[in-house]
C-alpha cells in the first residue's frame, strides 16, 4: 500500500471510528476493535514512511518521539472535513 492510499485508510477508520464512539460509546467492543484496526493502520503507515526511499535518513541524535509526533500530526490534519460527515 502507498503513503496516498494509508492516508485514505486511516481518515476513512477515524470518521468510522468517530461515529462508532459517538454511537455505541467508548467502551463498545466494535468502538475498541476499530480503534485497534486504526492503530495497526498507523503503525504500518509509520513504518513505511521509515522504509520509503525518498525519506531524508534518519538522525541517530533526533528523538523518535519527535519524529513520530510529526508524522501523527500530518496524519491527524488531513481531510479534517471528514469528521463532519453524517
């Protein structure tokens, strides 16, 4: 899977997920299954970008975490016009 199509997965899991937590509530077994699924969504998404070819190498002396942060940010920001569907 490329970087474009992780990218629709994850958006189209969070407005899934939204909705499942809105409905059913945080503690539903379908709510937490899908937040799992969103989960091993990101960590392959995660991964790939540390794979990719094009990626700038990654500085030893950087803090992963930073890193990371980044990476979820950019995630968490795109197609924000999702989370209002009905």
């Amino acid at each position: 899977m490329r970087l474009e199509q992780f990218e629709e997965a994850i958006n189209e899991k969070k407005v899934e997920m939204i909705k499942l937590g809105m409905r059913k509530g945080l503690q539903n077994e379908e709510t937490i299954y899908c937040s799992q699924e969103l989960d091993k969504l990101l960590n392959d998404y995660n991964r790939l970008l540390m794979e990719d070819k094009h990626s700038k190498p990654i500085n030893p002396y950087v803090d992963l975490s930073s890193i990371i942060l980044k990476h979820l940010q950019r995630i968490l920001s795109i197609h924000h016009r999702y989370f209002f569907i009905n």
